[in-house]
C-alpha cells in the first residue's frame, strides 16, 4: 500500500463492506448511498495505491491482499481514531456486554465475535464489546437481570422472553490423561468414549453439561460420572489428569490443555451448535447491528 492518508470515514466504509460483502447492506448500515459507498471505497483505495476489493456481479467477491493488509490493520488504526476523539473530549457510549455460558475464555476470542465487534465499531463510533462468563449462571436470567445484553452458549434459553438465533456448529472432541486406554487412538467412537468414566460438572444447569458429558449419546442415568466443583478450567484439566477421567471438550478448549493429556476425534457424537439470544423487549441499536453482522460472515 502507498502510505497512510487515510480518511476515517472511507476506512470505516471499507470495514463494513468488507464484512458484510455487500454493497446495499453495508451502505445501509452505514446510512448513506451505494453510489457514496463506492465513491468512499475507490477514493480509499487511490490514496493507498492498491485496490482493496475483488468486485463481482454480486458486489464484493472477496478481498485483494492489500484488503486482507488493511482489515488485518483496522482494528488497531480505530482504536487510534478514538483515543483521538477522547482526548478531544468526544465520550463513548455504554459497552455492549456478551455473557458466554461456562468457563471456558476461548470461546470470546472466536474470529466471528472479534469481526462482528470490528464491524460494530465501524458504524457506531466508540462502541466497545465486552466479553465475560457466566460460569454457573443462566443465560436467560443473566438476560432478564441486565447483567448481559446477549449471551452466547450451545443451548438456546427456552423461555418465551428470550429470542435466539442459532450461529456455528460446535465440534467436540474427547480429552483423556495420557495414560488413558484411549490416549494413543486418534479417533473412537463416541458410545465408547461415554462407557468410560467422565468428568460431572453439578453446579452448571444439567443440559449445558449434559453437552460435554455425552449425555445426548447414551443416556446419563447409566453413565459412570465423576462430580467435580471446578473455579476455571485450569482446575477442569487438573481434575482430568488426578482423576484419569474423561470429557468432552469443543476444540478451542481443547488446546489449552496441558501436555500431560490427549485428545481424540469423537465419531457419531450428535451435532450441536452455538446460539446468541437476547431478551424479547429489548431495544439497542448495538445489539441489532451487532447481530446482522453475527450473522452476516
């Protein structure tokens, strides 16, 4: 790319088109026209001397490297655009708070979370993310009580008040000490790995741990479960290893694991997917431009 004279409002532009691939939806968002959408993007790319978007009949059909460069850059030159504005005294608006059922902090750093963030801040100024866990609490009361304007987890609340949407399927593997019969199998069938003794978290709502203990494979009523009272999930790893039990674990969780345990592809386990709810009544503009651009990659 030629240099750095670049136009805040283009590189907001370039942002929101570059997530949301299309040129009507993302000059909505940004309330202007498609012709000024595209004026923004081309004067955009002339001052860095590269063009920016692999342009097809249906608008955008990708990025060019540089456009990869620069929305790589994006996140970092916004935070610079607005530690300007709050030296000048422009304030920021309230944070836009996400509660992710669990313990684990991986499943916040997921790529479409950080997009959809990225995206939001492009079209409203200042807006920030704020990522937590819920730990043991529910999502939907988590919701109603105004402790989280979404919340993210693998079951989506049942209650009438809270809408959700489903997003991305969630893989699980299995996670084994390394002395495990199971340890040296790259891949078991997934009945197999619940006839072994694995790890029972009681505290958390029976269906969210019913996930990571199987027990939409065989039923959990004949299954041999180890009840465990875990702060995080450094002590979910350690009671894996002292115990010799087992769990299942989606992938991300999984690679923070120590090196004194094992995982293993589980074959046949029922698909499941993540969900972001909200409550019914709720009205937040952050919220719904943050969920169409949840939705939009």
């Amino acid at each position: 790319m030629g240099g750095f004279d670049i136009d805040v409002s283009a590189l907001r532009s370039f942002v929101v088109l570059a997530i949301v691939r299309s040129y009507t939806a993302a000059a909505h968002e940004l309330a202007i026209t498609p012709s000024g959408l595209t004026k923004r993007i081309q004067t955009l790319e002339r001052r860095l001397g590269a063009p920016l978007i692999i342009r097809d009949h249906g608008g955008v059909g990708g990025l060019t490297p540089a456009g990869h460069t620069l929305i790589r850059a994006a996140a970092g030159l916004l935070d610079a655009f607005e530690r300007i504005a709050l030296s000048a005294g422009r304030g920021t608006g309230p944070a836009l708070r996400i509660g992710v059922q669990g313990l684990d902090q991986l499943v916040g750093r997921r790529r479409q979370l950080r997009t959809a963030a990225l995206a939001l801040r492009a079209v409203h100024p200042g807006a920030s993310v704020v990522i937590s866990l819920l730990g043991y609490e529910d999502p939907a009361d988590a919701l109603r009580r105004r402790r989280a304007d979404l919340t993210l987890a693998p079951l989506p609340p049942p209650d009438d008040d809270v809408v959700s949407t489903r997003l991305w399927p969630l893989e699980r593997i299995g996670v084994v000490p390394a002395r495990h019969p199971l340890a040296r199998r790259g891949e078991v069938d997934a009945e197999e790995f619940a006839a072994h003794p694995m790890l029972y978290l009681p505290a958390i709502s029976a269906e969210f741990m019913s996930l990571w203990s199987l027990g939409d494979t065989r039923p959990l009523a004949g299954a041999r479960l180890i009840d465990i009272a875990p702060h995080n999930f450094q002590d979910v790893y350690q009671s894996i290893g002292a115990t010799g039990a087992t769990l299942a674990l989606h992938p991300e969780a999984a690679r923070g694991s120590p090196r004194d345990l094992r995982t293993v592809a589980l074959r046949g386990a029922p698909p499941i997917w993540y969900h972001v709810s909200r409550r019914r009544d709720a009205r937040n503009a952050h919220v719904d431009a943050f969920l169409r651009f949840l939705r939009a990659r």
